[in-house]
C-alpha cells in the first residue's frame, strides 16, 4: 500500500499525478472554448447582434436601444415637422439666436417667489451643494423699467377663469396685440404674480440650470407626485390626443432637465471640475427613446406658441433703461419670429387646431388645466433653491405656451385677445432656449455615447475570457 501511495506514504502522489492529469487535459480544452469565445464576441460586436442592456458572461452593459447615429427619422410624433428638418433649424437658426437673446438684459431677469410653503407636504430637501442656492439680484442690478407697477387685473378679471375653457382653436392672433406689459391670470399656473413684496429678481446667468446635488427621496417624491397624481402616463393604444399632451409635454420637460444635467456635471467636486457625464446622459434619456421623443415635441410645441404670438412678440416693448441693449433685443426677437429658413422649412410645427373638438372638448381642457396648475403649485416643494428656480422658469413657460394655444380666439370671440406679463414672455423665451440646447446636446452627444458603448462591450468581454483562462 505504502509504493502506492508514492513517495510521500500520505497519498499526496496520487493526489498530485491526478491534478497533474486534469490540468493537462483542461488545457487541452481550454484554449479551444477561449479562442470560440473571442471569435464569437468579435463576430458579434462586429455585427451587432449583441444586444444593448443584454447581459452578457455575468455583465450586463447598458446602451442605447436603439442603432446608429441618426436614431431618430421621419415627422415627430403629433407635429408637424420632420427630426432631420428640427436638428438642422435648431444648429442653423434657433440655437445661435436664442443664446444671444437671453443674455440680453431684458431676457436675463427673472422675477420669482423663491421661498414658498410647499402645500402637499414639508419641505425635507436637501442640497449637499453650493451651487444649490441662487444669487438674488441687489436692488440697483435689474433694469428700472422692471420695478414700475403694470396695470392690474379689472374685478372681473379676478375671478378663477378656469371654468371658462374654449373648445374651439384659431390659429390667429389678433394683430393689434401690444397694449402694455399687464398682471393678467394665467388659467394654467398657480403663481400669484401680484405678490410683488414675496417676489425677487434674480438674473439667470449668474444661477445657470446644472448639477446641484438634490436628490434622495425628496427628489424623487416631486417626480412622482407630478407623474402619479397629475400627469398619469396615456396607456398604450390611447387615441385621445388631448390626453397624450400634458404627459408628453412634462416628459419633454423632465428630459430637458436631466440633459442639463448631465451637460453640466460636477465630474471632481475637490477641485470643482465641471464637465460631461455620459452615462448619466445615457441612463436618464438616451436609452429611453420615448424620453427623446418627448423632448422634441415638447420643443416643436413651445417653438409653435412663439410663432403663433409673433405679432404681440413683435410689438411688445422690451425696454431696460439701455437703448442699445433694447434695440439689440427687439431685432434678435424678430429675427427669430421672421427667419425665412425657419417659415420655409417648418412654419406650422405643432397643430394645436386638431385638438379640444367635440363635446367633450371644454370638459377635457378644464381638467388639463386643473392638472398642469397642480403641477405649477408643486414646484414650491422643490427642496432646492436654484432647482426650484429652474423648475418654477420652466413650469411657467409651458403654462405660456399653453395659453397662448388653448386660451385664446380671437377669430370667434374677438373679445379674447392675448394679453401677457413680461415675466411669462421671459419665461416662455428661456425655456424655448432650453430646449433648444438640449436637442443640440442629444445630437451632438449620440453617436458619442453609443461609441464609447460599443468600446465597453468587447473589453468587458475579453476581460473575462483572459480571467476564464488563467484559472
């Protein structure tokens, strides 16, 4: 017994002459399923067949459902315009005159209640960031125009027009529009902006919209509560247009705002770098193409109540105590409303007359309205300062170019002319540019993500097989 157990009397020689046998034979194999697997892996990211988000060998990569750097093709749902023909305007036209016009001095002011009591529930947020508080403007910085009293609203005015919906859409708009800057109610937002003394000017490029670290349950709970109880998602099938709105307009919004985000990123805060973060670009909008989508609508939408309120736009008086800077600002609003490549190649981007008809058209506008007013009255539970800032910008010129869709018809009651204050009109131009870099930042990041993606895969890939085969 003892010669069979070897040299050692312990059995520790057959022992060894076995494990000597089984690696001969693995390595016999090994090779052989390493070398398939890195053919297969090559083939397939070659082809590829290797599906974004699939899991593969343990790894589950995340990607862009959908190939190719021009994902998008053909008419945007519900509009009228094609996604080639808006990429093409936004680089060309409207992104380089939107970001001059909000730098001027009448753009650059926004007048907004920062400190608000949240009316669902306590304020619990938190923001870990500096970047999270606004600079309030001093009481010499914001033009003097601004601080005159504008006309105020008649008794009849005052009263809640919210039940007073019309059914019918016109796509004109009286042409003797401007009558003075006004405090008119606007049914679809829930800010009292006659409250003057609560309200404070802040100029928004000392507070741009970026990364400020709020997140948390507090975050997620404004998302929730403006998706769950007041813009529940259309389900699939859903003919109704109307219904479809509201949800893809916020949808639009929320993708908007997770590209800025992402487009202004905290990447190192101990030496306060500030740059692109991909993935997030990535996980929060990309992968989604419905996210995409619904950031386009939601840009052809705002961009169709600019047009249509051209004329008032036109004549409207943006006045800051600077001739030069007033001058400045009027032909930039004009070159945006009049721009032959813009009426040439999509001069109806969004078709508000196709909604609101039959019977149940008042009906449907009335609980849209009481809808998106919940939605204004929550960003007053936004726990951070300049998100609320934003939030509240934004919230506010969709309520605009909803106004300036639905609430007015002039043609059937001519006694319904449009009447804006100087806040909505820079709320409403602020979001149009935000939008627009956003469709720019998407564009242009795309093809980028998808191929730092496509590189992931095979090196995750081969990481595995050379750990596979030095076991």
């Amino acid at each position: 017994m003892n010669g069979v157990k070897g040299d050692g009397g312990d059995g520790a020689g057959v022992v060894g002459v076995r494990t000597v046998m089984g690696a001969r034979w693995r390595w016999r194999w090994v090779p052989a399923v390493g070398a398939l697997l890195v053919v297969f892996l090559a083939v397939a990211v070659a082809s590829g067949r290797i599906a974004p988000g699939m899991t593969l060998l343990g790894s589950t990569i995340s990607s862009c459902p959908c190939k190719g750097s021009q994902k998008y093709t053909g008419i945007v749902e519900d509009c009228c315009c094609d996604y080639e023909t808006v990429d093409s305007l936004n680089k060309e036209v409207l992104h380089p005159i939107l970001q001059k016009l909000v730098t001027t001095p009448f753009f650059r002011y926004f007048k907004v209640k920062l400190w608000c009591d949240c009316p669902f529930w306590p304020d619990d947020g938190m923001c870990r960031l500096r970047d999270c508080s606004v600079c309030e403007c001093p009481e010499g910085e914001f033009p003097e125009p601004f601080k005159k009293p504008v006309s105020g609203l008649s008794a009849d005015d005052m009263m809640c027009q919210e039940g007073k919906p019309q059914a019918a859409v016109d796509r004109t708009i009286d042409t003797k529009v401007f009558r003075g800057w006004r405090v008119v109610d606007n049914p679809w937002t829930n800010d009292d902006e006659t409250d003057n003394e609560e309200m404070t000017y802040v100029n928004l490029q000392l507070n741009p919209e970026r990364y400020t670290g709020y997140s948390g349950p507090s975050a997620r709970r404004i998302w929730e509560a403006i998706y769950a109880e007041n813009c529940p998602k259309y389900p699939s099938g859903e003919t109704c247009p109307e219904k479809k709105v509201l949800y893809k307009l916020i949808s639009g919004l929320h993708s908007s705002i997770s590209v800025h985000i992402a487009s202004d990123y905290l990447v190192e805060e101990a030496s306060n770098l500030w740059g692109h973060n991909l993935e997030l670009l990535n996980d929060r909008v990309l992968r989604h193409p419905e996210r995409v989508r619904n950031l386009y609508f939601t840009f052809l939408f705002v961009l169709r109540a600019v047009t249509k309120a051209k004329d008032y736009l036109e004549q409207a008086e943006y006045s800051t105590g600077s001739s030069v800077e007033d001058l400045r600002a009027q032909s930039l609003v004009k070159e945006l409303l009049y721009n032959p490549k813009l009426q040439a190649a999509c001069p109806l981007p969004f078709d508000e007359a196709k909604l609101w008809k039959g019977q149940s058209g008042p009906e449907l506008m009335h609980q849209i309205q009481k809808q998106f007013r919940n939605i204004s009255a929550i960003m007053d539970c936004v726990g951070c300062e300049k998100c609320r800032l934003w939030g509240k910008l934004q919230v506010l010129g969709l309520g605009t170019a909803l106004k300036i869709l639905f609430s007015v018809d002039g043609q059937t009651h001519p006694d319904h002319q449009l009447q804006l204050q100087r806040n909505e009109v820079i709320a409403l131009v602020n979001l149009l540019n935000r939008l627009s870099e956003s469709v720019k930042f998407v564009k242009e990041m795309g093809p980028s993500v998808d191929r730092s993606l496509k590189m992931k895969m095979p090196s995750l890939s081969i990481a595995w097989v050379k750990g596979f085969l030095r076991f």
